[in-house]
C-alpha cells in the first residue's frame, strides 16, 4: 500500500479550507474500517486515507510548518500503513474512570499475545508495535498493531461463507466478534495492495 507522500501534503491554509468535508468524508471512511470489540476495546485498521488525515490533523492541531517535523510526522505515521499481504490497525483501550483505565492497562500488559484476526480456520496474532520508552509491565491505552495474514487470504475474506472475526482471548477481556462486510471488502483491498 502507498506511503503518504510529502506532496500530499497541504499548508495549513489550504487544509483548513478544505477539512470540513476532507474530515467528514474521511471519517466515514474509517467508519468501515472500525470494529467495536465489547464495551472497553475498539480498532480502527488503518489505510493510507486513514493516515492522511492523521498527518494532516497532526501538522494543524500542532500548527506544524519545520519540514523537519513534518518529515517526522510523516515517517511516524507511515509506520501505520501495511506492508502488502499485511493489515494494520489502531486498539484503542477506553476506560472513562481514570483509576479503572490505570488498573486494566497494567492487567493487560500480556494482552500482547491474546489478539487474533481469524480467517476461515487461519489465524493470525497481532504484533505490537513498542517504542523506545514504553513499559512492558502496563499496556498504552492507543496501540497500534500489525497482523501478517498474507495475501492469499484477500478473496477469503470477499466469501461471505468464510468466518472472519477479531478474537480477544485475554482472561480479563475475553472478545470474539465477527467482521461486517464492509470491513471484509476494505481488508481484502489492504491485503492485495
């Protein structure tokens, strides 16, 4: 899958005139792209539109214009794309008490070994991405993961008689649920990409 490129880009004036239907648009896109995985866990799998506008909030929200920093940015979020064969996708870990949040953020410092994306009778374990600094005795509450499926898998998942799911087999979070159609649709497109 194409890399956000520099020429992508937008100076902040011109985004700011064109984001209202650039981010509309884009989180609708994300709509499809994201499953609910019970009441405290959800995940976005991200695409090269979907780190677009990342890049782009990122420069706008921190009024970014040092080509050093965007180069940063870019090199950043980059890293979110998949490579072909590969899905990648953002876990967000959302506990509103912070004291709840605290607690099961360090319960689920082994949740690194509990997430799959099943499909059919194959089944693929997350990667976690970790950066320099991170605890590995507490789990962030954004992560962000890669599943090395293969491509051979993509029309699979385009047959709606092949199961495909998201399983969470954590003791403390325990998850299984089934991917819509749209998601299968835009998780074949990123396999084959």
């Amino acid at each position: 899958m194409k890399k956000v490129d520099r020429s992508e880009l937008l100076a902040l004036g011109e985004y700011e005139r064109i984001r209202p239907n650039f981010r509309g648009r884009m989180i609708e896109a994300k709509q499809r792209r994201r499953v609910i995985l019970g009441d405290h866990m959800s995940m976005v799998f991200e695409n090269h539109d979907s780190v677009l506008l990342q890049v782009q909030e990122m420069l706008r929200t921190e009024r970014i214009t040092d080509e050093r920093a965007i180069e940063h940015e870019l090199s950043t979020y980059n890293e979110l794309i998949p490579e072909p064969g590969s899905a990648s996708g953002t876990l967000f870990i959302e506990y509103d008490d912070k004291d709840e949040r605290a607690r099961m953020l360090m319960r689920f410092a082994s949740l690194r070994e509990a997430v799959k994306l099943h499909v059919g009778q194959h089944a693929t374990t997350a990667c976690f991405s970790t950066h320099f600094g991170e605890e590995m005795d507490r789990l962030p509450a954004v992560n962000y993961l890669t599943f090395n499926v293969g491509a051979e898998h993509a029309p699979r998942l385009l047959d709606a008689s092949v199961p495909a799911a998201i399983e969470i087999t954590h003791p403390d979070y325990r998850v299984r649920v089934e991917l819509s159609r749209a998601l299968r649709e835009e998780l074949a497109h990123d396999l084959s990409s």
